[in-house]
C-alpha cells in the first residue's frame, strides 16, 4: 500500500485554546440530550492529553497518513477526537495510545462516525476492533481540560535516521521512543556515558539527544569528549533544569541546543525534523516550504519580493559568522528576519532566527550552536525559494 506524508507539520484546525473548549463544553451539552447517549452500552469517559493522539488513517485512495488529532472521549470498544479532515465511514485506522505505565500501545479500529462540527472541523468516533482496559489508559477521576498547545490538528512528517538518547529516567525513554517512533526514527537509549559510547561504536546515530544530568559523567561533558573524538553530528541537551547557567554550559562544551522538559510531540517534530531527513528523496514540489499566506493570491507579489530579501539577508548571516566583532550586526539581521517572517507565512523562519538572535546577544556565544542554526535557515530559505519557479510558470 502506498504512503503518502508531508515534509512539515500542517494545521487543520486552526483554533485557539478558548474556541476549542468552547467547542468541547458544547459537544458534551449536545451529548447530555442526545438519545443515542441513552442507548450506549459503554461509557465514554473524558480523554484529554496533554500531547495528543497519534491516528494512522488508511485512506480509501490507498494512502496512509499519520495524524496528531485531539481526543475528546474514551471507552473499552472505541475513541472519539476532533479532526480537521472528513474522513470517509468504515476506513481503517490505528489509534497509538500511550498507557499510565508509559508502555505505547497500537489499537486497531475503523471509523463509524463523521460529524461535522463546524468549519473544517469534525467529530470523529472510531471503533475498536478488540475492547481495551481502560484503566491501563486514564485515571476516571481529574481528567484535565486540554490545555494551551493543543489546538491543532497535525499530519505528522515522516522522518528517518538513527538518534541516540542518553537519560537513566526509563519513563523519558520510553517517552522519547513512543513519539519519535510514531514519526519513523531508530531510537537507541542508554543510560550512561559509557553505555552510549558503546553504541556510538556500533551505530552510525544521525543526532544524540543526553540528559544534562548523568550518573559519572554531565550531559555536557560528554558532549565535549564526542566532540574531542570526531563527532560532528548535532548533539542537544534535554533536561528539566532551566537554569542560565547549565545552557551556557552545555552549549559552550559542544551542544546545539538545550531543551526542557516535559517534552510534547509537537515540541519535538519543530526540535527534530531539521536535522532527521525523509527516509526517500523528495520531489521538489514536496521539498517546498509554502507560506501558509500563498492561497490569498493579493499576498503572492509581496511574499516574492520578501524572498529576494530573505535570501540577501541569511547571506549576510553566514558571511557574518566567520568575522570577529560582528555578533550587533548579526543579531540585527536575525531579529528583522525574525519579526518579518511569520507575517509573511514563514513562522519555522522566525522561530529559527529568533534562536540565533537569542545566541548572538550571549558573551561568548557557541560558535557550533550559531554555524547550525544558520544551516537551518539556509535550508529553509532554499525550500521556500523554490515557489519562485512555479511563480515564474504561471506567467
């Protein structure tokens, strides 16, 4: 069966935290005066998570995608979640749950419902082919509301690559793989320098990921020695302490990057899709970066100047980095870039370049951590550049 998947992560709900409450509270009034409510032999119990669920939809055309949705309800013999798509009744599905013992876990099921909410929204409801335990799932009691970030619906990119995760928490392992393996990518954990050692000389791992808190031997110091070895992939930091001065100092030893937890799934795909690649050549209409604004065709003359200028403005950045006594202009150059791109539909762009903005303000900033966030911007100024060439054959 073929597969299809995005690049990038694609928004189809496009609804505040408040709208989808409000969305919510009022779904579950309908549902108090449904009769069908009456005639139910399982209850459906609230089921809000804080990172989503994962759904792999098998579409009647052939294609198979991956989708970060928002579940609404729960039972032993179906879910029901809010999606941005119709989805046609009796196809096929797998729901990816993540148990209370932080065990993943795939249920296979088929769509029974497809009610339109509103908008581009819908209600889907899917039943399981086997019923499950639900205690394995939630706890019936002081299940929250869905909080701030989770007002999207997501197509899931599809990665590649090998990434090793050093962390002696086996709940964040478990973690880790459960979402990084719903995206395609190898994981491999250890629980120590050295262990992690041993599996850098038996696996070729595109990116390691280390707890900046480790039995023997810091986070960061490890990070020093891979670099005094040879490795020159990305490494970044994970850890809970947010402190300035554990940044600095994992980013001073050879880190791109310090990430805190607790970590989501949407947290993750805008950490680690930069640097993991599709696991098959895109065409290049795929490898595209589109401006979320390119469908309101007023918009398309102003985003195409704002592209010549967006490409002006990251040659300079990585002319700039290797002069000393430059780090005011690039900081300059980052923050324009930062606070223009997002209103023209490039807010991967802004993000990356408020991060060298933020690292070209330090004292000492680490040169590894600025060369790789002007890759990145390099590559998505390349990406979005391509439209140019569909721009020019339309003429």
């Amino acid at each position: 069966m073929a597969s299809e998947t995005n690049d990038r992560c694609v928004d189809s709900l496009r609804l505040s935290e408040k709208e989808q409450q409000s969305l919510i509270e009022k779904l579950d009034r309908q549902g108090k005066g449904h009769r069908g409510a009456e005639l139910r032999t399982e209850d459906r119990l609230p089921y809000h998570t804080a990172s989503g669920v994962v759904v792999t939809l098998h579409h009647p055309g052939g294609s198979v995608v991956n989708y970060l949705v928002r579940p609404r309800n729960l039972s032993r013999r179906g879910v029901g979640f809010l999606h941005g798509n119709f989805v046609h009744i009796g196809s096929r599905c797998q729901i990816h749950l993540l148990r209370l013992d932080k065990r993943a876990q795939s249920i296979n099921g088929t769509v029974a419902r497809c009610q339109h909410v509103g908008g581009l929204v819908h209600e889907i409801g899917v039943r399981f082919d086997e019923p499950i335990e639900l205690s394995q799932f939630l706890v019936c009691e002081g299940q929250g509301r869905i909080t701030e970030g989770d007002e999207q619906s997501l197509e899931l990119p599809k990665l590649a690559g090998k990434v090793l995760y050093v962390d002696n928490s086996v709940d964040d392992q478990e973690l880790l793989r459960f979402h990084l393996g719903n995206l395609g990518v190898e994981i491999f954990v250890a629980t120590d320098a050295l262990q992690a050692m041993d599996v850098l000389r038996r696996e070729q791992c595109n990116m390691v990921v280390t707890e900046v808190w480790l039995p023997g031997m810091t986070g960061p110091e490890f990070a020093e020695m891979l670099r005094a070895d040879g490795y020159a992939g990305p490494i970044v930091a994970l850890t809970s302490d947010d402190s300035v001065k554990t940044r600095e100092e994992a980013l001073s030893r050879g880190c791109i990057e310090v990430l805190a937890k607790p970590f989501t799934l949407e947290l993750l795909i805008r950490w680690f899709t930069p640097y993991l690649s599709p696991p098959e050549e895109a065409s290049e209409q795929d490898d595209c970066l589109k401006s979320s604004e390119w469908d309101k065709a007023q918009m398309r003359p102003l985003i195409l100047s704002f592209l010549g200028r967006m490409e002006s403005q990251i040659h300079q950045l990585t002319e700039l980095l290797g002069s000393e006594g430059n780090l005011l202009l690039i900081q300059k150059l980052s923050r324009e870039l930062k606070g223009s791109a997002g209103g023209y539909g490039y807010p991967l762009v802004s993000r990356v370049a408020a991060d060298l903005c933020e690292l070209s303000a330090r004292s000492e900033p680490p040169a590894e951590a600025m060369e790789a966030k002007c890759r990145q911007l390099e590559e998505l100024c390349r990406r979005a550049c391509l439209i140019r060439r569909e721009a020019e054959g339309q003429r």
